[in-house]
C-alpha cells in the first residue's frame, strides 16, 4: 500500500513541475505575440507554444500566470476554425 501512495505523490509532483513549466513557457509566449488594444489571441499564444488550448484556458484561470502590463485579457473566442467549410468547393 505504501508503494502505490508514493507512486500517487510522485505523479502529483511531477504534475505539478510540468504545470509550472507550461505556465512559464505561456509567459514567454505572452511578451513575444503580438498585442492589439491590450488582448491576445489564444490561437496566438498556441502557435508559440504548440501547448492545447484547453491546457492554456486552464492554466490561465489557475492564477498562476502573470501577464505583462500591455495584456489585458486573452481572447478564446476567435481560435480561427472556420465551421462548416471544409470540403466544400466554391
């Protein structure tokens, strides 16, 4: 039984240190995308990062990140999927 609850803590913490480096890489993306009128696309910050972005949305509602003090939100809604074309010929 002690075996399995080391194994359980070892998994958290390495969890934990991939979170942490998730959300420094996001940083470093954060003072290289570019910026309009204080918002960043998370398509953006994707393309930097090659990170998902239900990862990024979820490491940037933890709080952990700190953004640069042009960036005032990071915009999810425009990832830049375009609905219902593919296949289609024009």
């Amino acid at each position: 039984m002690g075996e399995k609850n080391e194994a359980v803590e070892q998994t958290k913490r390495e969890l934990s240190r991939l979170k942490e480096s998730y959300s420094r890489a996001i940083e470093a993306a954060l003072a290289r995308v570019p910026v309009r009128n204080g918002v960043v696309s998370a398509r953006d910050l994707w393309l930097e990062t090659s990170l998902p972005l239900d990862l990024i949305a979820e490491l940037l509602k933890e709080n952990g990140i700190k953004l640069p003090p042009q960036v005032k939100r990071v915009d999810f809604g425009a990832t830049g999927r375009r609905k219902g074309t593919r296949g289609r010929r024009r």
